[in-house]
C-alpha cells in the first residue's frame, strides 16, 4: 500500500513568510558576453550542440551594445529618449541582458555539479524563441527547463548536491531528509493557480511512489511572465528599492494567490518558493541591471522539526551567488 509522508504540519496555521536576498548582476557588457561564451563552451563540452540562431543573437546585440557604450551613444539614448523610444531601441538589448543573466545564473551554479545535471536537459535549454514575449505554450519548454536549472542551482551554489532525475524535477539531501522539489513556470496569471495545484498533485505522486518518512517536497514557483507578460523593465532610486520593489511584486502575488496553499498541499510539502527575475533601470546610471529575488513560504508548522528544516535550507539561500562572491570582476554597466 502506498504510504504518504504526514509532515510536521497543521492547517490551522499562518504560513511563515521568509524572504531572499536580492540577486544584482551589474557586470559590464564585456563582461556579461565573456561569461556568456564560458557557459556556452560548458554546455558543449557536454556533448551538446547549442543553438547559434538564439545564442547568436545575443552576442549580436551585446557587441552592439558594447559598441554603443563606448561611443557614448547608449547613455545619450537613455537620458534624452522618452518611454517608447528606450523601448524601441533598447528592446533587443535589453532582452539578451535579461536572458543571458539567466543562462549565466545556471552555468555558475552548475559548472561544478555536470554529472548531477540531466544531458537531454542541456540540449533543451537554449531552444526556444529569442524572448519570452514570444514565447507560447507549445514553445516553452526551454525556458521551463530553464527554470528548474536555476533552481538547482542556487541550490548547487550554497552547497548542496541537486540531481535534475526523472520524473521529479530536482532531488536533493538536506540534512535528515530528501527533499523533492517541482518546478512549475506560469504563463500568465489565469494559470498560475492551476499550475500550482499542478506542482501539488506531483509532489502527491512522488510521495505515494517513494514512501519514506524522511521525503519532503517544495513547489517552486516562477511569477516573472505571469506579473510582467511584457517585459517591462522595473525603475528604481536604487539597489536597495529595486530589493524593495521585487520584494512587494512576491508580497502582493502570495497574498493574492497564497490562501488556500496550505490546505491544498499534500501531507509532507513544507513549503512554496516564489521567484521573479527582471530587468531594472536605476537612476544613477540609467542603464539594465540583471536581477532576481526570491520568496519561500513555509507551510510547516512554528516550532516543528520541518519547520526548522525549512529555515536552514532558506538561511544558506540567503547567502549571495558565486559571481557576486567573487567581488573584483563586479562594475557598473
């Protein structure tokens, strides 16, 4: 008979809110398309061939841009160019900033863990259309690979051994426990709550096929196409109100969509991770700043031992992403 793990947890209480640190990548575009070209010759290193049509295109638009900078033009364009006309122009730069922050979040926390990383995962990651603008169901698969890739990664960066093994998503040890983590990516808002029933009913499943008491489950959720379909980039006074401004998008979305979570998730899930990743444009420089933050919201019980699983685990999230460890190599755009 198939055994569910009953978790340390009540549906009588408040799930405990807990928030990440703030993901800045402000490299220059130099850097930005080195690190680009390292992750690109990680990937084929692996036996896998990547798309010169997607990847092309961004190292089209970074030397562009690296171009631009130097002349001068880029910032004149910021300052003087009203809404549209950043928009206009800055599209395409802007876009290949953004994915490639995405593809270099995944290459730094990976390149040491390859042989964890499923290869048919590899191949599907930079398929796909250049954004994600135009992107359709039927068509986002990379990028919801993608996804699950990043997650695996900031947990591969503050130490643990993420497995990418089918058909869960990630697998990880974590203390006394197995932790199983389903991955789901939301296309637009009318989605998002079918989505998250869908990353429940798999947690069910792994459950009721793998039962041990020690298994414990997280649904991880990517809000950043569903909040912002447009891709609109995110303005702030600062690094910190960027913090702030991506932290209160998390906020409203889990109080708009939180409620029912700790009811509806199955015996033995001891939380939910919200994440957004977004192009910023401070007002120091005027210029896109790559970032993304997170939101975990424990669903177990003050007090118990998943509760503490679930702060320890989320106390090394905290800790800042390899590329920004290494400190010297960080300039302004």
């Amino acid at each position: 008979m198939k055994t569910e793990p009953q978790g340390d947890r009540t549906p009588h209480h408040d799930a405990t809110r807990i928030h990440g640190a703030p993901h800045f990548r402000r490299f220059s575009f130099e850097q930005t398309l080195e690190d680009l070209e390292q992750a690109v010759r990680w990937i084929e290193g692996h036996g896998r061939s990547v798309d010169p049509t997607r990847i092309g295109r961004y190292r089209k638009d970074l030397r562009r841009a690296i171009e631009q900078l130097a002349s001068g033009e880029l910032k004149a364009l910021f300052k003087s160019g009203d809404d549209a006309e950043k928009g206009k122009v800055f599209a395409a730069i802007l876009t290949s900033q953004y994915e490639v922050g995405e593809f270099i979040s995944i290459y730094n926390g990976l390149k040491t863990l390859a042989a964890s990383v499923d290869q048919h995962k590899l191949r599907a990651l930079l398929s796909g259309p250049i954004s994600y603008l135009d992107e359709a169901p039927s068509s986002a698969a990379a990028r919801n690979t993608a996804f699950e890739l990043i997650v695996a990664a900031r947990l591969g960066e503050i130490g643990l051994k993420p497995a990418l093994v089918p058909p869960a998503d990630i697998l990880v040890p974590f203390r006394s426990t197995q932790l199983v983590v389903e991955c789901k990516r939301p296309q637009n808002l009318g989605s998002v709550e079918g989505n998250i029933e869908d990353a429940f009913g798999q947690l069910r499943e792994r459950y009721g096929t793998t039962p041990t008491p020690s298994l414990r489950g997280i649904a991880a959720i990517d809000v950043t196409k569903a909040v912002n379909p447009n891709f609109h980039r995110l303005r702030a006074a600062s690094l910190a109100d960027l913090d702030a401004q991506l932290g209160g998008a998390l906020e409203t979305f889990a109080r708009k969509y939180g409620g029912s979570w700790l009811s509806k998730a199955p015996p033995g899930t001891i939380g939910v991770l919200l994440r957004i990743s977004m192009i910023g444009e401070l007002q120091d420089s005027q210029l896109p700043v790559y970032t993304q933050n997170y939101l975990f919201i424990s669903l177990a019980r003050p007090g118990s031992l998943d509760n503490e699983v679930t702060r320890e685990l989320y106390g090394l999230m905290l800790r800042p992403p390899v590329w920004k460890r290494q400190g010297p190599r960080e300039s302004l755009v």
